[in-house]
C-alpha cells in the first residue's frame, strides 16, 4: 500500500505541472557515473543512485538534477532500447517528480563521439549524425510524456569540432529530429570545444525557436580544479596548488626542475594568477553572448577535485556562484556522489560547499 500511495503521489505531481509552464532550473547538481561513465551493471548500477539520493538532493536545496547518460547504456548497437537502463532513468524521473526537482537529460557520451577520443565520426559521417538524431528520436518516444515543465534535453555533451561549424551543422540535423513531435521541449545546446566559455559565442540556433537553453562548462584554471587528476597532465605537478593568487608559489617554481618549469611554469607568477575578478571575464564573456543572441545560458558542469587545500576549493565555489547568481545563470555542479569531484562523497555533504550550490 504505501508503495502504491507514493507512485500516486509522484504522478500527482507531474500531472500538477502543466505543459503551460516553463522549464526553470537555478541550482543543480550532477548524477555522474551512473548511466554513463560507468561499467556497472545490475545491481549494483541499481544501488549507485536511489529514490534516497533524490530525497537527499532535495533536502539540501537543490532544485534540478543533470543526468548524463550515454548511448551504449541506453541503446544495443542496432539502437534498440536497453529495458533495464531506461527503467532507471524512469525511475529517477518519478523520483524527481516525488519530490519536486526537475531534470536535464543529457547524452553524454555517443558511439560515435567522445570528448576526449582521437576520432570523431560524428563529424564527418552522415550515417553516424542519423544515428545521433535516431537516439534522439528514440528518447523522445520514452520521454515526451513528462510535462516540458519538468524535464529538459540536452543534445549531447561537450562537442569537440574541428570547426565549429561542423558542430552547428549537427545541431542543426538534431535539434530538428526533436522538434518532429516536441516542438515545446527545451533543448539545451552547449558549446563547441568542451562547452568552452569562450566558444559559446560560435553558436547558431534558430532566431524562431524560444525553447533553446544555451550551456557552457567551467572548470577554469584547470591546473587548480584537476590537480593530480590521473587522466591529465595535471597528475605530474610536483608541488602544491593554490587558489586565489599565482597558482604555483614563487618558492615551488624555483624548486621545479627545468623540464616542470617548462611544463608547469605558466601557473607562476603573474601569468597563472586567478582570482574572482579572472573568473568574472571568462563567465562574463559566456553570460554575454548567450544575451547577444537572446538566449538563457546554464553552467551545466564546474567542480573541482578534492585534491587541492578544501578552504580553496571552498572560496573557488563561493567566487564561481556568486558570479553566477549575479548574472542569473542557473548552474549545475559536478558532481553528486563520487569521491573525487563530489559536493556529497557517498552521499555524505561537504557541508559549506553545498551552503554555497544552494543558499541561491
């Protein structure tokens, strides 16, 4: 019975928001390595991320959840729907719906596009660009009865293009696969070269289309946010990393060895100092063009790994949100739960960085 009373309180409240009202998110959070990024299957995909995470995420404030998901979870080679992920997916969409958050549903990750991979067919394979908007039109056969008012897409994430060009072309072919049976759904379209803040001006949407959220990622100085992060150059840096101020101390880049100094220098002295009014140009210059155009803009990931001295990482929050929350640009941070990037480790919250993500 109380199984039943909550599914029928879930589905009042997505009944309660009407297709008349608009998409609006202010502060979100990731849901990383569950559907995406992620060799979990099963159960223990099941347990990573539960109806009590979503509890949970509500009750420190946030108001919206991203959820990555890539396609060789979602979908077999021949792009037949995998029961058992979009089940999950469902899940969490009832979840949010139980407890009044909405959701962008972003494709994280494609066969044919990975942001960090050599190759990426989906720029210059017609066949490869069908099969991104079939995804598309597959998620939309699954989603579109939850109300516009309550959940969003997001296209795919972090394009990396040549030319950007070739990422607006691709927009392009996709946004219009959506709009085949959504012409109401917001569709969030983030930026060429790692949703860079600096290439969101690069853009083109349709001027005709209102339901379009612009996105770009932050994660900026990078050598600060990913130090030591495994999979980057920044796993070398042989001294510590602070923030604000010069990155690298005086004193750490006398001590380098010439090869450091060759790779590192630029986080010393006057060229790698950062503080809140750097951070302020760069988010500006994003938060401006989204405005030329006449756009909404979301920070859809900035984060920091848990790497670097925690009242640092606490400050870099305070200055990226404050700066957000000036300009009125809804944000999402990366990540939730994972141990390295997470505001809530295992579901445990870094308490004053989650003050910060929600006290908006």
């Amino acid at each position: 019975m109380k199984q039943i009373i909550l599914l029928l309180a879930a589905l009042a409240c997505i009944v309660s928001c009407t297709s008349n009202e608009p998409f609006t998110i202010g502060k979100g959070v990731n849901i990383s390595h569950w559907l995406s990024q992620s060799d979990a299957r099963g159960e223990a995909r099941k347990a990573y991320f539960t109806r009590d995470d979503v509890q949970a995420i509500a009750e420190m404030g946030f108001d919206h959840i991203r959820i990555p998901i890539d396609e060789e979870q979602m979908f077999d080679t021949a792009l037949n729907p995998e029961p058992e992920a979009f089940a999950l997916l469902h899940d969490a969409l009832g979840w949010c719906g139980e407890f009044g958050l909405r959701a962008v549903v972003d494709l994280h990750i494609l066969r044919s596009h990975h942001f960090n991979a050599a190759e990426k067919p989906l720029f210059t394979d017609p066949a490869a660009q069908e099969a991104f908007c079939n995804c598309w039109r597959k998620l939309s056969a699954e989603l579109k009865k939850y109300p516009v008012s309550m959940v969003a897409y997001e296209l795919m994430n972090e394009p990396v293009a040549d030319d950007p060009e070739q990422w607006n072309d691709v927009v392009g072919k996709c946004l219009a696969a959506v709009r085949e049976t959504e012409p109401q759904r917001t569709v969030v379209i983030g930026s060429n070269r790692w949703q860079s803040f600096d290439m969101v001006e690069k853009l083109k949407v349709p001027a005709g289309d209102e339901n379009i959220i612009l996105s770009f990622h932050f994660y900026n100085p990078f050598m600060f946010t990913h130090y030591h992060a495994s999979w980057t150059d920044m796993k070398d840096i042989p001294c510590a990393v602070r923030y604000p101020g010069s990155l690298i101390s005086d004193e750490d880049y006398e001590a380098m060895s010439d090869e450091m100094k060759g790779r590192f220098g630029y986080g010393a002295g006057e060229s790698g100092y950062n503080d809140r009014a750097t951070l302020e140009k760069q988010i500006a210059r994003a938060a401006d063009a989204a405005a030329k155009m006449g756009r909404s803009i979301y920070l859809g990931e900035f984060g920091t790994l848990a790497t670097t001295a925690e009242e640092d990482r606490v400050r870099w929050f305070e200055d990226v949100v404050s700066l957000c929350n000036e300009r009125d640009i809804a944000y999402a941070a990366w990540d939730y739960k994972s141990r390295d990037f997470g505001v809530a480790p295992d579901g445990k919250p870094r308490q004053e960085i989650v003050d910060i993500l929600t006290r908006r």
